[in-house]
C-alpha cells in the first residue's frame, strides 16, 4: 500500500489491485479524516432518530434480524486522482488507487427506516460515525437526500468480502451508497438521524463540493456555484504497465478496470496511437450492477518505437471520459482519460532508484507545529505555492495547530521551498 498518512490511516491501493475483481482486503485502499476509533461491540449501539415515530436503539444483533442482503459495489474517494490535477491543490495526493471493488453485505437502509417510521417531512439522513475529529477540525458526519436513503441498494453493511468489517474500514457498520463517491460512506455509524432541513456541517456546505460548471483551472469559486460530490463518474484504468516504462517487443497484454455509477460500463477502447485510432478491449466475465469491469487488450507493438497508449470505458448512457481533466478547486472526481508512454525496445535500461531527500534540515517549528496530530507524509507529498502554504497552515491552525507568530514565515518559506509547485532538488 502507498501510505498517504499513517494516522489518520490513509493508504492506498497499489495497482496490481486492479488485477482482480474483488479487491482483497489487503490491498483495499482505506481513507480516514480521524483516527481509527477502538470500537467494542458491547459498548456500540445505532441509534436512529430525528423524525421517526419510533426512535430506534439497536445492539448488531438486533440489526441482523432485518433481511441480510448482499452486493457487488466499487468504493471510490472523491479525491482519487487529486495528484493529476493541475495546477495542484492541497489534500492527499492520490493518484489512481483510491479505489476498490468490495462484496458488501448487510441490511437495507430502508429497512430501518421503516421500522423507525419515517414522519412526514422529512428531506434527509444524516450520519455520524464513533470516530472523534482530530484537534478542532470539524466532526465527520455527512447526509443523503432521503430519496437516495430509501433506494434498495442503500445499505448498512457490517460484512466486507465475507468478514466482519475491518476496524480500518468501518467496524461494525458502515454505509453503503453504491454508485456514489466514498465520502457518502460513513464508517463506523453510530447514529441514522432523519431530518426535515438540510444538514449544514462542514463536510456537506464546505468541504466535498465540485463547481456546478467548468471553470478555469487554479481559479477561485464563489461558494454559492458549488454542489456537493455525489455519483462516480465513468473512468477506466489501465494497471498492467506505468508510464515512461520500456518493454521488449514482441506480445504484450494491457489490463485494467473500468467502473461507473448506476449506469454500466458496456465497452473499454484501446488505443495504440495517441488516439488516431481505437480499438475494443475483451470486457471480463465477472459482472455486477454497481461492481467495476475488469478488461484486457493484447497487442504486438509493430515494432520498436515509442507509443502512447490511451484507455476509455463508456457506459450504457453513453457517457465516456474527457480527455483533459475539468479542474475544481479540491480536485475531485478526476476521470481523464490515462495516457501511458510505453518504449519498445529491444535493450530497456535499468530504471534509476531515485535518492531519497533524507538530507533536509527541518526547521525546530514544524516539528512543534505540525507534527503532532500527523506525520510528515501529508505534508511531504503536496506541491504548493507560498500562498497555498500560507493559507494551509492558516487552516491547520483553525484545526488546533500552535504556531508561533514570529516563526510562521520561517515555516511557510521551509514548505514552499521544499514542498512547493517546483521543488528544491
Ligand atoms: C491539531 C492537529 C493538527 C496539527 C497540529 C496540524 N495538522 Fe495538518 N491536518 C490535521 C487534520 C485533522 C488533517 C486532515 C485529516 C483529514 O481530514 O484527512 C490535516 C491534514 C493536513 C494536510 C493534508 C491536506 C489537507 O489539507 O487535508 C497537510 C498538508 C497538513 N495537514 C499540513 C500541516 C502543517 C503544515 C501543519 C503545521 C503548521 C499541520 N498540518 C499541523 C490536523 C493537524
């Protein structure tokens, strides 16, 4: 796994994760804005209430005497992809893996709701999960529209590829809203609450919103323009080689997945040269409503050259992806199409290790400031401008980071120097 953050836990998926339709455990990539609550059945109840009848207080036995259902469904991060964006913004620079396809099973969302009984009024659901937020960063909790509440594959899964949930990925209940991003997935649900406004938290009217419109990358949007993330967007990846590889002539096989939101990936194209023309991939057998397509294209390259090689999944509205991703100002929802540069090559050269930067002196104020709710990691992997940093570390200290005044420059100019759009080398 590529670690983004150790704690938060935030890792994701390595690309031979693609190769398989259920995605094993350990590799399933895991997103987490707290830490990891220790969360132990006997203390853990769901609550559900807000406009119901009947307030519910469940133990997980309780729960499992609802139907049990099962399904196929990729989980995907809104943020997947953020680190091609560009110009970049600050978060987690993932790049193609935070992604997986799961076999999820648990009760229907409806299903408890109509046990609750739903009172007139009401317009949606939010959840809350038993993680706590870190410093003074807002409470992860997040809403549904009640229509989506109520759709059959709305459910509360406290099972993932046949286990109890991982404490990593949600133990014991987490949601599950096929078809939409990840953020919509509360882990750890502790209470349902029906309610007849709109939930205003943070991660609905601030954070998890895309412009309703393109917009010019790196430029600033007026609030009242953005929408909150819901559904995927169709997207295919190509896992079995990385770009800039050199390969010897001869056959080679591409593989990769492609997924979309409730409605199917019915075709994947290949294209050998840089999209003059395209070519259908064999779709694999293994098939689900919500669930990603495996595919393979196996090609001779028709001799030594450099090619670059370009994949695109549409679905059965049509829909296929950009060719240029459409910036916003988080970097959600990436879903250009991938170019791979492949060199054929009879005599490939050995690929360089690149040296890591262990050399840099950080200054005494990052570690006191900045080091103490997380690591390094979320930190070393952005590519910033000194704005961008300024107004980082402005938020972190909204979060609860203490900064001294007389040394905030100092630590602003060391991460835009060293973290920044162009890095020192
Ligand atoms: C009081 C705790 C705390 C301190 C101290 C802190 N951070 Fe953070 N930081 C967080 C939290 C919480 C997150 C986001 C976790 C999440 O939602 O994934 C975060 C995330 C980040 C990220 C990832 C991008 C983002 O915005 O989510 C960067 C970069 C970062 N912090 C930089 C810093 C820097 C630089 C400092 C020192 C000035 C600092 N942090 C100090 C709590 C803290």
């Amino acid at each position: 796994m590529r670690v983004l953050s150790s704690r938060p836990e935030d890792f994701e998926m390595p690309m031979e994760g693609f190769g398989s339709w259920i995605t094993p455990l350990d590799k399933f990539f895991i997103r987490s804005h707290h830490y990891t609550p220790d969360v132990k059945l006997r203390d853990w109840k769901l609550s559900v209430v807000g406009k119901v009848s009947t307030p519910l207080v469940w133990s997980l036995d309780e729960l499992k005497k609802l139907p049990r259902v099962e399904l196929v469904s990729v989980l995907e991060c809104a943020g997947n992809g953020r680190a091609h964006h560009v110009p970049p913004m600050a978060g987690l620079q993932w790049k193609y893996g935070a992604v997986g396809n799961a076999r999820w099973a648990g009760v229907r969302l409806v299903d408890v709701l109509r046990k609750a009984g739903i009172q007139p009024g009401a317009v949606e659901v939010m959840f809350d999960g038993a993680d706590v937020a870190v410093g003074s960063q807002p409470e992860f909790q997040r809403s549904i529209p009640l229509k989506k509440a109520l759709d059959p594959n709305t459910i509360l899964a406290y099972e993932m590829n046949g286990e109890p949930l991982d404490p990593s990925h949600g133990f014991p209940l987490r949601l599950v809203v096929p078809g939409w991003a990840g953020d919509s997935w509360v882990k750890w649900v502790m209470k349902i609450e029906v309610r007849d406004t709109e939930f205003d938290g943070f991660f609905m009217k601030t954070a998890y919103r895309i412009p309703n419109r393109p917009v010019r990358p790196g430029a600033t949007i007026d609030p009242a323009l953005m929408t909150p993330v819901t559904s995927l967007s169709i997207k295919s990846v190509l896992a079995s080689n990385a770009d800039g590889d050199e390969v010897r002539p001869g056959s080679l096989r591409l593989t990769g997945a492609a997924w979309s939101h409730a409605a199917q990936v019915v075709a994947v194209e290949v294209s050998t040269d840089t999209g003059r023309t395209w070519k259908a991939a064999t779709l694999g057998s293994d098939r689900a409503p919500f669930a990603w397509r495996l595919w393979e294209f196996n090609w001779t390259p028709p001799g030594e050259a450099y090619y670059t090689v370009l994949v695109r999944a549409r679905n059965a509205l049509g829909e296929t992806q950009p060719l240029q991703p459409e910036w916003n100002p988080s970097g959600y929802s990436h879903n250009a199409v991938q170019a791979v540069r492949l060199h054929v090559t009879a005599n490939p050269q050995p690929v360089s290790a690149t040296t890591p930067a262990s050399n840099i002196v950080r200054p005494a104020a990052l570690e006191q400031s900045c080091l103490t709710c997380h690591t390094l990691e979320p930190i070393e992997q952005q590519r910033l401008t000194h704005a961008q940093w300024e107004r980082e570390v402005e938020k972190m200290q909204r979060w609860g980071a203490k900064v001294r005044p007389e040394l905030k420059d100092v630590l602003v100019d060391f991460l835009a120097n060293h973290y920044g759009v162009r890095p020192v080398r």
